[in-house]
C-alpha cells in the first residue's frame, strides 16, 4: 500500500504542475466586489421549467450522465488519501416542475465515509446542465451526524445554477451553480482554459476544458479548478487555496444490471433518511 500511495502521490504532482502552469496563465487574484449581501455570479440563461423537454437525457460533451455510469477519483485532501465515487443512477426526481437525474456521490477519506450524497441535474434544451439540488450526509467516524447542507431548488429562495453550458467558451465571467441564502451557500463557474491536454491514471486526454470555481462569499477559501474531457466528464480537480485538494480519474465502468440495483437501493436508503430529518427534502415528491 506504501508504494501505490507513493506513486499516487507523483501522478498527483503532475497535476499539481498543470495546475500551476494553468494558474499562472491568468488565475484571478481578487475577490472584489463580492460580498455576502451581493452575490457576484452572472445568469447566462435563466431557470424555466418550460425549458426542459427532455431533461434527463443528460448528452451535454463535457457533463454527460448516462445511467450507470460510475466514475471514481482518486487524490488527497487535507493531507490524507481521499477518494469520490460518483455515480449515475436510474432514478429520476421532479424538482421545480423538472423531472432530474439522481447521481449517488460517495466521499472516503483514508477509506472511511466522510460524505454520502445525493444530486440533481437536469440538461435544458439548450444544452445546459443544471444543479437543481443536493442532500449531502456528513458522518464522523463511521456514523451519521446529519445533512445541514441541504438545498432544493424553488424551496426557501434557494436557486438553481449551472453545472455546465451548452456551449462553453471563454470570456463569459463567473456564472451562477447555485444560490442558498438559508445556508449561505454560493458558488460561481467560469471557463477558464480549453483545448488542454492532461493525463491521469485512467488516460490522457487531448481536448480539456477547465473551469475555475469560487465562493465570493468565502474568498479565503480561494479556487478550485476543474478539467473536463470532451465526452467523459470531470477527469481532476485541483485547488488554488487553502483546501489542498486534488483528485484524478483512476477508473470509469459502466455498472451491470445487479450493481446498478444495487445503486439504486443506496440512493431510496439515503433517500428515506432525508424525508425524516429534513423539511426542505420533505417538498420533494419521491424519486421513483
């Protein structure tokens, strides 16, 4: 196991020096303007039910999310192995008048659930990936200790926000990913890079997108970047701040018919817990 950690930590070195090399191209230095009475996040589309024909066929290039597939990335946070498996599952909820797609995302640290959570996208007909929601459990050694992060699109002002654009391209600003002020949750997005090759364990990749994302209202929190391969999704994420976290794809498999089942009973047990701790997820028809 010493030797695997040591070679995970020199692949992640490699990644840490594009990230480096990205960042010295024109990273944004200032948070300006951002306050928490004034989020500073621009709206390229705005959210409209009537806009999604077919929302969970979720085909978008850089965001695509295909039932049953499941990507794991690999890396370190806060100094320790840390690992996310995300996964798309064959469920569907209805949230603001959108049927979405239920991802199931589980967080390990040094092998130890720290994180159990359920997303909901849905693609609009322009191509837009949406994030329309999240119940995110938290546990403290093995047992859970709650979900005070969540937020449902339409329920207590919390706004919807993009994941991804239809289109995306350089020099449209921060853009919207979503906006709670019950929980003064805020995140903005931009292009920041196209047309960048990277390699992780899984494979190296030829045409990759990377965004830069920020809170403003955590700037000492600083910016995560994010790199997507055309067709794939998200393939690494890194960190310009203090958070120090840096993932890579390791595996993507498409899940047989059993695991996909299997999957799927995670995401109704996360569900049935959710209905009986919180009253936002409680304004949610079951995902069925």
């Amino acid at each position: 196991m010493l030797n695997d950690y040591r070679i995970r930590v020199a692949v992640l070195g490699s990644l840490a020096a594009l990230l480096l090399v990205v960042t010295s191209a024109g990273a944004p230095t200032s948070n300006a303007g951002a306050s928490r009475d004034t989020p500073s996040c621009g709206r390229i589309a705005e959210f409209d039910p009537s806009d999604f024909s077919d929302p969970t066929n979720i085909d978008n290039e850089w965001s695509p999310m295909v039932p049953g597939t499941q990507m794991t990335l690999v890396g370190v946070a806060d100094d320790a192995p840390h690992t996310v498996v995300s996964t798309v599952t064959d469920l569907t909820k209805v949230i603001s008048g959108v049927r979405t797609v239920v991802i199931l995302e589980t967080d390990l640290s040094e092998g130890e659930v720290v994180e159990s959570e359920l997303a909901f996208k849905a693609q609009d007909d322009e191509g837009n990936v949406w994030n329309l929601g999240e119940y995110p459990e938290e546990y403290e050694d093995g047992e859970f200790a709650g979900a005070p992060d969540t937020w449902i699109a339409g329920v207590e002002d919390a706004e919807a926000g993009l994941l991804m654009q239809g289109e995306p391209r350089l020099g449209t600003g921060y853009i919207l990913q979503g906006w709670v002020p019950s929980i003064d949750f805020l995140d903005c997005a931009k292009v920041f890079k196209m047309g960048q090759q990277v390699c992780v364990p899984f494979s190296c990749y030829e045409d990759v997108l990377v965004t830069d994302e920020r809170s403003p209202l955590e700037p000492s929190e600083g910016h995560q970047r994010k790199f997507y391969a055309s067709g794939v999704g998200n393939i690494a994420i890194g960190a310009t701040g203090s958070s120090g976290e840096v993932l890579e794809l390791d595996e993507v498999v498409q899940l047989s018919p059993e695991e996909l089942a299997e999957a799927r009973a995670e995401a109704l047990k996360l569900e049935e817990r959710a209905y009986s701790i919180s009253d936002v997820y409680g304004e949610t028809p079951p995902a069925e």
